[in-house]
C-alpha cells in the first residue's frame, strides 16, 4: 500500500447506510493524488502528473468518474499537461481548468455535461496565466489568481475574478469583470443566482452585481488566522463557512472549537447579520495563536 493512491466509491442510502466500498482507480507516484467531487451518485477527480514531473506540460491529464454501486470507471475528458486547479461542480456539469490543445501555455477553462461530457462553455485565458481555484455561477467561469502578472490588461492581478454581468455561453469578449482583490484561499461560489460568494483574509463576503452592494459575515472572537473559511462550491441556496476558535477569557476559561454557519440569502438587503440560518460548534483541541481581524474591500476591473 506504501506510496500508492486510492479511489472508493460506495452508495449512501436515504437512511446514512453506507453501502461496500469499491475500489475504482489506483495510482501510484507517477500520477498526482487526485481531488475529487461529486454529483449526485457519480464521483469525479482529474488525474495528472505530479508538478515534480519535469514533463508534466506534455503529459496526458483526463477527467474521471464512476458511479456507486457499479464499480466501473469511465474517462469524461483526455487533455494534454497539468490542469491549474482542483476541479468543481455546477448543476449538473464539471468545471476544471485544462491546458489548450493548440498551446500548451494558455489555460483554458471548460464546463461540460457530467454526463456525456460535452462542452457547455469554455474560455481561454491570457498565455501563461494559471488559475489555481477556478468555480462557475450565474455570470459564468469565476477564477483566482494568487500571482501578480505584468500583462493582460484587467485581469492581470491578483485576486478573485468574475463576469459583472450575465451573457451568453463562450461569449466573454468585451465583458466588465469583478475583482475581489484579496489573495485567494478558496474558490467563490453563488449564494442563488444574486449573491457571488468570495474567502477574503479573515471573513466571507457577499456580493450583489446587480445593487452593487457587498457584506461580510463577522468572525468570532478567537477564531484562527484564516478566519471564516468559505466550504461551498458551486451555486447553492444555502452557503457553509466554518472557523476554528481557540480563545481563553478574562477568567481563563478555554473554548476551543469549530464553529460551523449555514447563510442564506433574504431578498437583496445588504446585511447578513440576520442571514445565518443554522450554527453548530464543534469541539476539537488545537494550540494556535490567533490574529487581529482585516478590512474587506471590493473593486471592479474593466
């Protein structure tokens, strides 16, 4: 077993009965441990070679999936080189970041059927810019960059990015984008088709294009460096974040949890305060430090 990789997958009945596992690809160091998703009773995770390959670039990557109970793995997409960022889902299809066939130093970004995988939408970046979180919502591909480029106009810095407006599939040309311009930890998502969900220093903020207003759900006090960490992905009625508080009071009783929200929009008011529908705490033992909280901003690119 040392030094290899393994997928399971296995049915979860109605009742949480989990049904026997099988095993439905393996791999060892010449392939990357995959990350994986999952829709409905499919799984799905990108294999690649890993980036310590000095031939990675010319490699074969694909898209994988099987389905639970039949233990049988099928390939949804061949394409040559790593692929950026980690794949995600949206509706009914897949998201992932590809290299393009014609040229190898542009990335192109592609949605397709989770099921035939036929191409949905598809857009090509700037050559040698690489997403390292990519997601897909109401306005289409949203992507992260953590490194500053010194070309490609609008979309050159760093930060979470994302189509202003709605428009039609491979139609991006002449688009205002958004930028969040905090260093991406996580990859945005949708709260309905109004709210674009994004992981700023500390907390989770909520934009709305259409009113051009934004909030940010507040931190409890103690809670770790990283803050409220944004679990959602995709678009979704109700969006999960969780934070790890460790914090001693005045009187030097410990807490030492996670604590984890369950928001949900209502209408397009601004405030969030009141939108956090469930919590749970959850203990857990930890022995970190804590840090002062940031200031969340917003721009727009053009």
């Amino acid at each position: 077993m040392e030094g290899l990789w393994r997928i399971y997958v296995a049915s979860l009945s109605a009742d949480l009965s989990l049904g026997e596992p099988q095993l439905v690809e393996e791999g060892d160091a010449s392939m990357e441990i995959p990350n994986f998703t999952i829709i409905d009773d499919y799984a799905y995770w990108q294999c690649m070679a890993p980036v310590t390959n000095e031939n990675a670039r010319r490699e074969p990557s694909s898209i994988r999936c099987a389905r639970a109970g039949d233990g049988k793995a099928k390939t949804l997409y061949d394409s040559v080189g790593r692929m950026s960022a980690p794949l995600t889902t949206y509706e009914n299809s897949i998201i992932f970041s590809p290299r393009h066939p014609d040229a190898t130093s542009y990335c192109d970004l592609m949605r397709i059927d989770a099921s035939s995988g036929k191409v949905l939408d598809s857009l090509t970046l700037p050559s040698g810019m690489y997403p390292h979180q990519i997601a897909y919502g109401a306005t289409g591909f949203s992507f992260c960059f953590e490194n500053i480029y010194d070309y490609g106009g609008g979309i050159s810095n760093l930060g979470s990015y994302t189509p202003a407006e709605i428009h039609n599939a491979e139609k991006y040309d002449d688009l205002s984008w958004f930028r969040f311009n905090r260093t991406p930890t996580t990859a945005p998502c949708w709260c309905g088709d109004n709210w674009f969900m994004v992981k700023s220093n500390q907390s989770v903020c909520a934009v709305n294009f259409t009113n051009k207003v934004f909030c940010s759900f507040g931190v409890e006090s103690g809670c770790l460096d990283w803050g409220d960490f944004l679990i959602s992905s995709g678009k979704r009625e109700k969006i999960v974040t969780a934070m790890q508080i460790d914090d001693t009071d005045t009187e030097g009783n410990e807490t030492k949890m996670t604590q984890v929200r369950v928001w949900q929009a209502l209408g397009n008011t601004p405030d969030a305060s009141s939108a956090v529908v469930e919590a749970a705490d959850i203990p857990y033992e930890a022995n970190v430090s804590t840090s002062s909280s940031d200031s969340d901003s917003a721009d727009q690119a053009q």
